[in-house]
C-alpha cells in the first residue's frame, strides 16, 4: 500500500496523505498552505477522516495549513518536540507513535537540517521530510542546522533501515517522486561513501541563499500557520470586514454581550471545546464546510434559532478560521453578525485568558454575568 503523494509547485513541497483502509482514518503530513483546498478535496472524495496533521520541521520555504485542518477537517496537530511548534496538540519524542485506525507511524529523531527534524516510519516506507533528498540532503545553515548532526542522522537513523523502505522525501526539484534507503545508501551524491569529514566540507561549500520565504514562512509555522501579526490591545476595536458587519476584540464584544445586545456563538466541534476549553456562556453551533459542500441546513437553522431578532451575532473559534467564514453565512442569513478577534487562542496577556478547562477569562475574571 503507498501513500498519496501530492505535489505544491511553488516550493516543491510533497505533502502525504497515509490513510488506514478500514476505518479510513487519515494522517497528512507536511500540508501546503496555499493547497488546503486540493487537500480537503482528496479526503473528501476518499471519504477519509483526518486524524493527524503531522509537521517533520518547522519549514522555512513554505507556510504549513496544519493549523486551518485542524480547524476545518477536525485533525489533531502534531509536531517535533525540539521545533518549538509549541501549539501543536501532541509534540513527538524519538519512538513516538500515533495511530490511525489499525495503522501506526513512528517518529525517528533525525536533527541536522533542524535541531528537532524528524523522520516518519509507515510500514515500509519512510517520509524524510527535508533531512533525507532523492540524491541529497536538507541544508544546514540555519535554523540549528548541523552537518555533523545530519550525517549522523542519515547514516545511523535512516540507513540503518531495511534497504527496501521506500524513501518518499520532503522535496524533489527534478521531477523525481521516490527512492529506497539501499539506493541512498549506494549513490546518494552528499552522504554515499563518504566521512562525516568530507560530508561536512561539502555542506560548508554550498553557499546556498537563504529561502525566499523564511522570514514569514518560520515564525508562521511556529504557529502552525495562524498568525497573529497585529495584537488587539485592551480596547474596543471594531474593524471593518468584507463579508460580513465586521471584527471585534475580545473586550468589545464582552461589553456588547453584557449589556444583553449579542449573542456569543462559539463554532468549534463538541469534541474541540472538551478538549481544548469552553466559554461557559457560548452556544456551541460548531460549523463544517467542505469544498462543494453549498449550504449547511443544520448550522443556518440552528444559528437562526439561537440569535434573536435584533441581536448581533458574536462567532468565535480556535483561530478565526471557521468563525469568519461562519461570520460572512451569518450575514448571508440577514444576521448582525461579527467574528471576534485573536479567537480561542488569542495572547492569555492581553484582553482575555483561558482558564484551565473553564473557558475564557475576561480582565482576569470568568467571562460570565456577576
């Protein structure tokens, strides 16, 4: 059984899909920003459920979606511990495995191109992310990098693998999709015959210019792809929005909701509001959208139902993914109806922190009348 590889031309980024053929449980690895679309899609016409979004690094050539799927398609995030992706709901040790359905993949610590890159192992294949390339390897001079360390990782982590695991790899440039570690192991140009010696002046003369988006691409996937660029202060921010009446801080929309003019409406899952926290006094609508999917009847009828005439409607979720987009159907509904900002996750130092499973906390007190 092969994964699906999917390929993002922009940066030569292979994103894979592994999906367990019983329960069609699924895991995607390395997800493009720019390619959401094209992922949800095949897990749509697959009829796969997302369990995991998995990262092998904190990548500097492009923008991971991880953080939209786990909003949209309901995945648990995953990330290399040393990557200090500390959003990420599981961060992986050496030996971790996660399941999916009756199958596993397992996590090899493989540090060099970055000090927490890893491997993932699935059956026979292995996804190598940037340390292991068809013919190369990961650069190491940024981001921790360390040839000594990739060396070590190639040649006592990977090829120490049967020769027959399928090597799919983080990026090709030359149109190529796959290899096998005893390939590697034979003719890799870096890595195959050679000292740790020679293998580290050969990284040392490669004077490679730095990626066209790492200084966007970094600090976004050190949040899984949310960004939260421009802090709502302790204020009553309303900003306009097109779509829908508009975004709102946090403190604003406590003011309105306790003067009794909105109603707060939080759009993440049952499950996502368990495992994460609550706002007490939220009505839970959770919203679902897949591609081609026109309407909702159960969401419109069930926000209809909950926002009175004449009352605005105040969504929130994770990030401000599902509630924007739920924002701009409210309105297409005749609703009043506002995303607020930062969402669930927004900084606990500014105008609202969560408590440990108590919901948001507003001023340092619970968001809740009295």
């Amino acid at each position: 059984m092969k994964p699906i590889q999917l390929f993002d031309t922009a940066s030569s980024t292979y994103t894979y899909v592994l999906f367990d053929p019983v329960s069609l449980d699924a895991v995607i690895i390395d997800p493009v920003d720019t390619q959401i679309m094209r992922d949800l899609t095949v897990l749509r016409e697959r009829g796969l459920r997302l369990v995991w979004a998995l990262e092998t690094h904190a990548h500097a050539d492009h923008i991971t979606s991880a953080g939209q799927l786990a909003e949209l398609a309901g995945a648990k995030t995953t990330a290399p511990e040393g990557c200090g992706i500390s959003s990420a709901s599981v961060l992986l040790k050496e030996g971790d495995t996660l399941t999916f359905g009756t199958e596993q993949v397992r996590a090899l610590l493989t540090p060099g191109h970055t000090a927490g890159s890893m491997c993932f192992v699935w059956r026979d294949h292995v996804f190598t992310g940037d340390t292991l390339l068809i013919n190369g390897c990961g650069r190491t001079d940024f981001q921790s990098g360390s040839a000594a360390d990739l060396y070590h990782s190639i040649t006592q982590v990977l090829f120490k693998l049967s020769d027959a695991t399928t090597v799919w790899p983080g990026h090709d440039y030359q149109g190529r999709s796959s290899s096998s570690i005893g390939q590697e192991k034979i003719s890799n140009a870096r890595v195959a015959g050679k000292t740790e010696a020679e293998f580290t002046a050969i990284m040392a003369a490669l004077h490679l210019p730095p990626p066209k988006r790492i200084k966007e691409a970094v600090p976004a996937n050190l949040h899984l792809g949310l960004r939260h660029d421009a802090p709502v202060p302790h204020a009553l921010v309303q900003r306009d929005a097109e779509g829908y009446a508009g975004d709102i801080s946090v403190t604003l929309a406590h003011q309105w909701w306790q003067a009794g003019d909105a109603v707060l409406v939080d759009v993440r899952t049952d499950a996502e509001r368990a495992w994460v926290g609550f706002v007490p006094e939220a009505i839970g609508i959770a919203w679902k959208q897949w591609p081609g999917m026109v309407s909702n009847p159960d969401f419109d009828q069930a926000l209809l139902a909950a926002v009175p005439a004449g009352k605005k409607a105040l969504l929130l979720c994770r990030s401000g993914v599902r509630s924007i987009a739920a924002a701009k159907r409210a309105t297409e509904l005749g609703l009043q109806a506002y995303n607020i900002l930062e969402g669930f996750e927004g900084d606990p130092n500014d105008h609202a922190q969560r408590g440990q499973r108590g919901g948001w906390r507003f001023n340092g007190l619970p968001w809740r009348q009295g």
